[in-house]
C-alpha cells in the first residue's frame, strides 16, 4: 500500500509541476514593451505613423514610452541578453574559455574590471543585439529581440558551465534594458485643418479636458496641455485630431531630456534575475547527486518522507530533502523538485 501512495503522490507531483511549469512560462517570459513600475504602456501605433517627430538628431530613438505627469518617458540604445558575472579571483581565464566554446552561436563580446566594493572581477558579457545606432524601428527592435529570445535558453546553459567553475559569486542576466529619456509634451499644432473649430474642440477635450485650443489663423491651431495633463493625455488628444476627417497635419512639439530633472528617469529592465540563485535552487533539487535534475529525486524525497512518517528514520537525517526552505519535507519538497525538472526539460531555465 505504501508503495502505491508513494507512485500516485509522485504522479499527483507530476501533475502539480507541469502545471507549476506553465504558470512559470507565462512568469519568465520578458516583455520589451512592459513599463516600469509606476509607468503605464501606451499603444505604439501612433508613435510609429510620427517616428520621425519622435526620432533624436544622431540617435536611436525607439518610440515606445509611458506616462509620467506632464512627460513620456522614451527609452533609446537598447541592449539585449546582457551578462554581468561577479568572480571571486582576478583570473578570468577559465570563464573566458567557457565564453569562448559558446561564441560561435552567441556572438558575445566581453569586458572585465575589478571592483572593490565586490573584491573581485566584474566582467560584462553582453552580445551583437544592441540597438545603438540611428535609424531604428520598432520593427527593428522586435526582430532583434526575436534573436534575443533564440539564444536565451544558450546563454543560460553558458553561465550554469560558469557557474560549475567555482569562480561566480553572483550572474546577473538581463534578457532586455534600454536607456531612458525624459520627454515634456506641453503642445501640439494642426494646421491646414478643413473641419470645424467644435470638431476639433469636442475631439481635443474629449480626451484631456484641461487642455487649451488657441487659433493661429483659420486653418492653424494649438493645443496646449495643462500642468495636470499627463504624456497618455497628450498622445490620446493629438490621435484624436489625427483621426478628425479632412486633410490636416500634426506637429508634435516636445522637448527632451536625457538627463534627470527628477521626474522619473527610469532605466527599463525587464526579466533581470540572478542565475547563480537558480543554479542553487537546481543544486538542491539534484537529491541523489548525480548531476542532475530527474523525477527519481522526487522519489528519493517521497520515500525520506515516507519512512520518517513511519519512524523508520530520525527527521534530522531528512534536511537536505527540504528542498523549498520551509522548515519540513514533504511531499511539497518533491512538487519543487518537479517543478524545477518540467521548467529544465521545458527550457525555461
């Protein structure tokens, strides 16, 4: 009887850790457009019909933003699958050498300094998808972050050989980052406009109530925003007129900022995690010692659980079978297990 719990708890386990296994997909997988904390995303249709009002003299400007009262924030020079290693020796030769076995497919350069703050070697992989010169697209940055995607599970496999040398302290993986700049959106114009003025007033107000539309001649106007107006209003007000029937054109006047004025100069970073936490996490599943992750270390917690209940073994000889931390081994222990074990043959780790 004891046997047949054990294989239908393990089953139920399996269950449980493919379901866990999904639920982590949708968890770890980045999102390049996804704001920052306290940021909301806006709909990049519009910033796309005007890149080249949005686009910087000299620079890639991808014109995607959020709102921040009275300003967007844009984000331009954006970098993907960015590695940073922290080791605890000066002698980076041997996590050059794993670098190197891996290149050919990533195409990651590198870099290496000491910090002192750390004690030992800071050293930068970062690989060829960066968006650093002018004349990008969003199209642009979503076939580069395509790449980004495909050598993701690489990249991982690389940093846990890294990890194995013994020289890591800590991997910090960043799948997407990007430069921030402050955008102050206090007008737009609309000129050789056809419609009516209570047209344009019912489009205008309609989205940003606080705004003011102030006549330049019969066919030229401008609306300006409140101090209470938010960039989302902005970018709402001026799709409006852009929408409104008729032949007319928009001139977005916007002032920017790469430097912080203290309104939210936020570096975008999605997905950041340190893999040197995973790779322990997958050391303390592997209860058998073998090397790897598999369902027979599920089994090996089971069955510790399993004669600890029957007082076959004393609980103290069952602690490394706590596998999640929580102070007990259980059956829990061995859905961790799994779970770790679907997310390793799912490639999500």
């Amino acid at each position: 009887m004891k046997i047949i719990n054990n294989i239908f708890s393990i089953s139920m386990c399996f269950v449980i850790a493919l379901t866990c296994c999904t639920i982590t997909a949708d968890a770890v997988s980045v999102d390049p457009y996804a704001p920052p904390e306290g940021y909301e995303a806006i709909d990049p249709e519009f910033f796309e019909k005007y890149e080249d009002q949005f686009l910087e003299k000299g620079k890639s400007f991808i014109v995607h933003s959020w709102n921040s009262k009275g300003y967007l924030q844009g984000y331009s020079h954006y970098g993907t699958n960015t590695v940073t290693l922290y080791s605890d020796t000066e002698d980076a030769e041997e996590i050059h050498a794993i670098l190197d076995k891996y290149n050919a497919e990533l195409g990651m350069d590198y870099e290496d300094r000491y910090v002192s703050e750390y004690d030992g070697m800071y050293t930068l992989f970062h690989t060829g998808n960066s968006m650093m010169s002018t004349g990008h697209t969003m199209e642009d940055l979503e076939a580069e972050y395509q790449i980004a995607e495909e050598k993701r599970s690489t990249i991982i496999k690389m940093c846990r050989e890294m990890y194995r040398t013994g020289n890591a302290k800590s991997i910090i993986y960043t799948p997407i980052s990007a430069s921030p700049t402050i955008i102050d959106v206090s007008d737009f114009t609309v000129v050789s406009y056809t419609g009516t003025y209570e047209e344009l007033e019912t489009a205008v107000l309609s989205q940003c109530p606080s705004a003011e539309i102030t006549a330049n001649s019969s066919s030229s106007y401008t609306i300006t925003m409140s101090n209470e107006a938010t960039g989302t209003e902005y970018i709402n007000a001026a799709a409006a007129v852009d929408a409104l029937d008729g032949e007319h054109t928009l001139s977005l006047n916007m002032f920017r900022n790469t430097n912080d004025f203290g309104v939210g100069s936020v570096p975008m970073v999605n997905g950041q995690v340190d893999l040197v936490d995973m790779f322990k996490e997958e050391e303390s599943c592997d209860t058998d010692g073998n090397g790897t992750v598999e369902i027979t270390d599920a089994t090996v917690i089971l069955e510790s659980y399993a004669n600890t209940a029957a007082g076959i073994a004393a609980a103290s000889a069952e602690n490394s079978m706590d596998v999640n931390g929580d102070g007990t081994v259980g059956i829990d222990d061995a859905t961790f297990v799994l779970t770790v074990y679907a997310e390793l043959a799912a490639g999500l780790r």
